[in-house]
C-alpha cells in the first residue's frame, strides 16, 4: 500500500449499493466492500450483531470502516463498540442519510402518507416494502401479505422517487411510478444527488489516511 494511503472499507445496506458503487468507482484505496441484505433492521438486534461482527473482523485488516447505515432503530453510539475506526451515515433510516435529516423531516411535513424510494427501494419494489415493513410474517396462518399491504396505504397518499442521478434514472423511476400505481399513490420526483452520502464516504476515508499515518 502506498505510504500514507489508507485501507478503507465498506459495510453497507445493499439498499445503498447504487450510490456508493458510482460514488467509489476507482478509488483504490477501498479493499473491502460488503453489502448486507436489506431490511435486516426488522429484527433490530440481528442488525446490530451483524454489524458488530462484520466490522470487528476486520481488525488489522483495514484502517477504518464506512458504515453505510443510519441508526435504523438499533445502530445508535454503535461506532463506539467497534474494534475499527468507523464512520456510519446521520439519521434515523437510510432516506435521512441520503436526502439529510432537515430534508427528510420537510418532505414528511408536506404530505404526512408519504413513501420514498432511491433506487435501490425502487429495484425492490412492492415485494421490498412487504419484506421491509413485516407483512409476510403471518403467511402460515393464511393470510397473504398484499391483505395487510393494501390496509396499510390506506394511509399513504403520495410515492417519492428520490433521484440520486446514478445513472439509468429513467428505468429506476419508471419501477417507482409502478409501485406507486399498484399501490395507488401519486408519484413525484425529487432530485438529490449523493452529496450527504459523499460527505460520509470522504470523512470514512480520512480516518483511514490518518489511522494509517499513525500506526506508520
């Protein structure tokens, strides 16, 4: 490695690997990526173990960690519990990280039944919103998930695409709007970008250049 250069991974919701792989595209200095199963927050304390062990394994391996998760209700003072310096994302969810939490709170504000989708959620589709809001958990006792899916947007009125620009913007908003049309919302476009990701992803990686620097 390259004096002075940092070894940097990244641990992150599969959800986010849109962004991150544009946002990285030669950097070499990444030489560790993983991109965990979405939605692994619904059991809040195998989210937390997973994290725990993915990060902690790779101790002297790199200099440091992004975390590409918000706190997703069980992630909370989780850099302070890890064995490598790591850098994780602001937020409640992964929406916040992406459009910041100001952002994020605002969008709500305007329309209270409000479901947003990146790319990553608009790829996933109505089977990613039953898997990520637990309603298939009952499918043994006969009851399908749409049962469910359907009561509950009947509090939801308007679908959000939240367009990070990572290429092929019409094909991923094109899966939004179809959710959206199953699910009976209207649908709205809200560009963004991947400046709050950025941010993240480039303080991960001066950790790394100065952890690195210190063990030299």
């Amino acid at each position: 490695m390259e004096n002075g250069r940092g070894r940097l991974a990244i641990i992150a919701c599969e959800i986010l690997k849109p962004e991150l792989e544009k946002l990285t595209e030669g950097w070499d200095d990444v030489v560790h990526k993983d991109y965990l199963e979405f939605a692994l927050h619904v059991d809040a304390e195998k989210l937390k173990v997973t994290v725990q062990d993915k990060v902690n394994a790779l101790e002297g391996q790199v200099d440091a960690v992004f975390l590409g998760y918000a706190v997703c209700q069980s992630l909370a003072g989780i850099t302070k519990q890890l064995k490598v310096p790591t850098v994780m994302l602001e937020g409640d969810d992964c929406i916040a990280a992406i459009l910041g939490p100001v952002e994020y709170a605002r969008q709500k504000s305007l329309c209270g039944g409000t479901w947003f989708n990146t790319p990553g959620w608009a790829l996933r589709g109505v089977d990613g919103a039953i898997k990520e809001l637990h309603l298939d958990s009952m499918i043994d006792q006969g009851y399908e998930p749409k049962y469910f899916l359907d009561m509950l947007f009947e509090n939801y009125e308007l679908c959000v695409y939240v367009d990070t620009d990572v290429g092929d913007a019409e094909h991923y908003e094109d899966l939004s709007r179809k959710f959206a049309e199953e699910l009976g919302l209207r649908h709205e476009n809200r560009p963004c970008g991947t400046n709050n990701l950025a941010r993240f992803l480039d303080r991960a990686r001066e950790l790394a250049r100065s952890d690195r620097n210190r063990a030299q």
